[in-house]
C-alpha cells in the first residue's frame, strides 16, 4: 500500500509540474483574439482522475482552476476571458465559482465514469476514451452553464457556437488520443505496483 500512495504522489507531482508548463507557456491555451482560448489544461486532470482516481482527479482539477483564474487575471484578450478573473470581472464570487467547481468536477467526473465503465466494457481502451470524452464534455457543459448562470449577458450565442464547435470537438480529440496513449501504460504501473 506504500508503494501505491508513493507512486500516485509522484504521479500528481508530475502532472501538477506539466500543468504548470501548458500554464506559463503558449502550450496549455491556444489564444484567439476576440474568442474565448482553447485550452489542453484538462488533459492532466482527465489523466490523473482516471489513473488515480476522483481525490487525486478533484487535486488537479482544483490546480487546473486557480491556473486558469491566474492566465485571465494576467492574459485576458476577451471580456469572456475576463469573467475568469475574480479581479478583473467585476463578479470575484462568480469567477472562483465558475474556474473551481466545473475544474474539480472534471478530474472527479473522468474518475467515476471509468471506473463504471471498466465495470463494464471489457476494453480498457474503450473504457479511457469515452471518460476522456465525456469529461471534457461535461466541464465544456459546466463552464458554459456558470457562464450563462453567473455572467448574465456574457453567453452570447457566437460565444456557445465557437466554443461548441471549434474549442469543444477539439479539446474533446485531444483529450481522447492523448489519454489513451498516456492512461494505459501508467494503469499497467499501477496494477504492477499493487
């Protein structure tokens, strides 16, 4: 049991210190100016939730949020962008809301729904993708709904159409591939360590 809880920190470690790179550098938000930024920030929390499970996923989800809400705060290039910021939006209350709780409930939600899924699909392939999918999907649904809940005005219909196009089925694939080829090879660690 030693060994499991070392390699999971070492684990959180890692992924913490890659969001920290997608963070501070051009990697983790794809910026378009006058659109809301594409971000691949999910992919550790999906990786970690499905790997570690939903305390280590909400860790990183949590990680994933204060980060976001740090890139608007000092990278904004949109008002959308801005709703981000509890300082620049106006609404401090909202933005922590709006960046935590959607970002926390996409490492816990990868988890459950692979586990579920690893119930019952006999592919642990399978299993990954549609957690990966799902999970982005949800947070997508999660954003957007504390968007349009807590920013009256802000959700214009250009704003939903872009993300729900471009952003959404791109951070979806991303998602997919990667977790598939990352998730695999470290659940076989973890099943050797145990």
């Amino acid at each position: 049991m030693h060994k499991n809880n070392t390699l999971k920190l070492t684990q959180m470690a890692l992924l913490i210190a890659i969001q920290l790179i997608l963070s501070f550098t051009p990697l983790g938000f794809i910026i378009l100016p006058g659109l809301v930024s594409i971000t691949i920030m999910h992919i550790p929390v999906i990786v970690g939730g499905i790997v570690m499970g939903p305390l280590y996923g909400g860790i990183l989800g949590l990680v994933f949020g204060l980060l976001s809400m740090y890139k608007a705060t000092t990278a904004a290039t949109s008002v959308v962008d801005q709703a981000f910021s509890p300082f620049l939006s106006g609404a401090p209350v909202q933005s922590v809301i709006m960046c935590i709780v959607p970002r926390i409930l996409l490492g816990v939600l990868a988890a459950l729904i692979f586990h579920a899924l690893s119930k019952h699909l006999k592919s642990q392939g399978v299993s990954i993708a549609v957690s990966a999918g799902l999970a982005t999907v949800s947070h997508t649904v999660l954003v957007l709904g504390c968007l349009w809940a807590l920013f009256d005005g802000l959700a214009l219909k250009d704003v939903f159409l872009t993300i729900v196009t471009l952003n959404g089925l791109l951070e979806i694939a991303v998602a997919v591939l990667v977790a598939v080829a990352v998730c695999r090879p470290l659940l076989r660690l973890a099943n050797r360590q145990q």
